[in-house]
C-alpha cells in the first residue's frame, strides 16, 4: 500500500481515485511505501482499506417480479430498486410491450395487464451519480407457459404380466428447460424428465415423459398422475398442470379360500358331527369376478348349492364324506381349492366318561339290579 507525496503534499491513494490528484507527479514527488513492518504504516493502511471497499462495492440492483413465472394471459409486475441515492434507472422492454408504470426515488415498478410474449426479458439499467456515474444492470428471464397437458390413453383394460407405456406431454414453456414432468403412482415417484435446452420462443416444443411398466393385480383402479412443474430456482418448484389417468387390469383367479361353518381351512380335513347342518362358502379374487362351481362328491338330496359359492348340507350323514372342490373361473384361467370333509357318528358318550368310570356305573346298575328286582 502505497501514500504518494506531490510538492511536499501528502495526497492519499483514496483522494487520487476519487479524480482530484490526478495531475502528474512533479519531479520532485516521491512514492512512501508503508509495510506491514513499519509501525507508522498501520493507521494509513487501515484508512485507506476503508476508502477503497466502499468504491469497489459500490450499489445494489434488486429485480423482482411477482409471480416468479407467469401463465400466459396473465398479469405480471416487475419492480426494480436500487440502494443507490440519486440513481438513473432505465427500464426498456422489447418493442411492443407497454407496462403500466410508477416510480420512486429510487425504483420503478411496471405493472402488465396480460403477458402475451413467450420470450419475456425484464431488464433494469441503473447509473449512480454519486458514484461518478457508475452503470449497472440485472436481467431477468420470466418462465411463461401454458396448462396444456395430455397423456395418451392407454388399452381400457390391462392384462397383468403385460408391458405397457404411459405417455406425458407437457405444457408449453418457455425456457424449455424449466418445465419438469414428473409421474406419479399414487403418492409415490415413478420417474422425473426434463431437458438441458433453453430451446426458441418462437418454436413450440414440447417435453414428453414415457413411462414403461408390467401390469400387476395392484394396478386394477391405480391412479397414475403426470404432475407439471417450473423450476423457479433455489430447490423451488411451482405446479403449473396435471393430468390422471385411473387403470382397470384383468387377472385370473387367485386367492381362493374355503371356509367351513365360518372357519377358514387350512389343508386338513374338517370333521364334522351325523345329523349336523354344514355350511361352506368359497371366495375368490379376480377381474372379471370368476364363476364359482362347487362339485359335491354325494350327490346326496340335502345339498344345496346356493348363491354364487355356497353349499348347504341339511343334515350330515356318512354319505357325505368325501373331498368337495370349489373351482373359480374367468376368461383368464382358473383356481381350484378342496376340503376334505369326515363325518363321525351320532351322539357319543362324552370325553370325560373313562373306562373305570363306565365299569364302576354297570356294577353299580347290576347291584341295583339285584337288590331291586323281587326273588320269585
């Protein structure tokens, strides 16, 4: 850092810049050089580094438009401010574009009624006097689009274990590569697409987002959703369209279960009593709804097939043993499910008469017996 000395005049380096030391050096002048070392150097340095950060930083431009990005047709401010006190500000727009405007002191605000340009600059030149008429100038590019968004139809019905592809097209946007397309299953993200080409205002191309995927029994009545954003910066986004699409898949039967006197089987044989009622009832899953058949080994009078799969068993006798088999049914395959169904005999002594317990009662009916019955 330096201090330069004119005529026996200290002219310091911050006067020098402001432009009232800027005659040349006389013969006599002489340049000081303070370092860091020399002790009378630190007051001068100090000074002098305020001087020069005030100048280099010279004043601020803030430039804002309100929304972020606008739909085309619709209203659009713009407002520039300046943290410089006696600002020039020159604000000009492509031809043909005519805000309404109000200014301050130090800012203008332009106010557009309905946006009709894709390529839309706002631009914002300031000329600070106080700073030897120092120029500056922020520029804006305003994100325009539309809401136009179509997804392709897909078959009216899927086939589950087929592949097949959903197909976005997005809104016009300009900047191209602020649209993002994003589909959705549900609530969940699926695949996200956008373009690294800013593109042409004049040219309409549109983004597109194909997604692929095989149809599983989960996708019958699924909500798929293409969602449309504009990137407006800093991690933001702002949902500008979106477009849903619910899907109808068909599968075979699955899931198939039977149920005796409202019990679940499991695989084992179900035992009921002679003379009992037995109801078993089959459910199955599928699209279309399958076509429940039971097949009854008996044969028997007292069954009854009833609605779609119910079989009714009156009054159950050994004839009815057997293994009974529901099969479920639609243009796209079919499920079997069995029972195996044992009938045992009719009323029987209970569990807890034991063998010493039945021996202790017949002797004890026999001395009944003896003792009861008159000698002849």
């Amino acid at each position: 850092m330096t201090v330069m000395i004119s005529n026996g005049k200290v002219v310091s380096l911050s006067h020098w810049i402001l432009g009232k030391g800027e005659e040349p050096l006389s013969p006599n002048s002489r340049v000081m050089d303070f370092t860091p070392n020399s002790p009378v150097g630190y007051i001068p340095i100090s000074l002098l580094t305020f001087c020069i950060t005030a100048i280099v930083t010279g004043f601020e431009i803030r430039l804002n438009t309100n929304p972020p990005a606008v739909e085309f047709g619709a209203s659009l401010e713009m407002n520039c401010t300046t943290t410089c006190p006696d600002p020039i500000i020159n604000v000009e727009y492509k031809p043909g574009i005519h805000p309404n405007r109000t200014t301050g002191s130090n800012w203008i605000t332009d106010y557009f009624p309905s946006v009709q340009a894709w390529d839309f600059t706002a631009p914002c030149n300031v000329i600070c006097k106080s700073q030897n008429n120092r120029a500056d100038e922020q520029k804006k590019v305003v994100t325009v689009y539309n809401r136009e968004i179509n997804i392709t139809s897909p078959p009216e019905v899927l086939e589950v274990n087929r592949t097949y592809s959903l197909e976005c097209i997005g809104p016009r946007v300009y900047p191209n590569n602020k649209l993002i397309l994003t589909w959705l299953r549900g609530n969940q993200t699926l695949q996200i697409n956008s373009t690294g080409e800013q593109g042409f205002p004049d040219e309409d191309i549109r983004l597109r987002n194909v997604f692929s995927f095989t149809a599983s029994v989960s996708d019958d009545g699924q909500e798929y959703t293409c969602l449309a954003e504009v990137d407006l910066g800093s991690n933001s986004t702002k949902p500008i369209a979106n477009c849903s699409v619910t899907l109808r898949a068909h599968y075979k039967p699955g899931d198939t279960t039977i149920s005796v006197n409202n019990k679940t089987v499991s695989g084992f044989p179900v035992t009921v009593r002679k003379g009992d009622e037995v109801t078993m009832i089959c459910n199955s899953n599928g699209n279309p709804t399958p076509t429940l058949k039971w097949e009854d080994p008996s044969n028997s009078s007292n069954v009854e097939i009833g609605s779609p799969g119910v079989l009714r068993i009156s009054h159950a006798t050994s004839g009815h043993q057997g293994i009974y088999q529901c099969r479920a049914t639609n243009r796209y395959g079919i499920e079997e499910k069995e029972v195996d169904i044992r009938v045992t005999g009719g009323r029987c002594v209970p569990h807890f008469v034991t063998p010493g317990v039945l021996l202790i009662i017949l002797i004890s009916f026999g001395l009944w017996l003896t003792y009861k019955v008159p000698r002849e």
